[in-house]
C-alpha cells in the first residue's frame, strides 16, 4: 500500500494500493469487508484517542514543563 499526506488543514491522507497489494483482490476485499463492519467501533477509538492527546497537549502547556507524555492504549 501507498500512503501518501497532503498537507492540508486537517490533513488528509490518501492511501492506494501498489503491484502487489492489487495481486491478492481476496485480502484487500476482505479488508474492506472488517473496516465496513467495524467503522463506528474506529471512530469512536479515534474520538477517545483524539481527546486524550488534546487533555495531555492541554496540561502540558499549562505546566510549561516540556511535552506531555501521551498514552493512546486502553486506560
């Protein structure tokens, strides 16, 4: 696979699949069948990541200690 950033506000990445990816239709068909079942479940982690580094950024610089350490696991 091919990733590759755009540099735009918020970023967007687009993601392309190279020679060998397009070789096995069978994974990448079944990739897409997972992200399609569990796309709520993904955002909602996205969401609970995103508001984790923004509370840890946010202590950080009210400290003005250095960076935060941010833990993106489970809690």
């Amino acid at each position: 696979m091919s990733r590759t950033v755009v540099p735009t506000a918020p970023v967007a990445v687009s993601c392309e699949l190279t020679g060998p990816g397009r070789s096995r239709p069978e994974m990448t068909r079944g990739l897409g069948t997972w992200a399609e079942g569990h796309a709520d479940e993904v955002l909602a982690d996205r969401e609970t990541c995103d508001t984790r580094v923004a509370r840890a950024t946010a202590r950080c610089r009210s400290r003005r200690r250095g960076p935060a350490v941010i833990t993106t696991g489970p809690t």
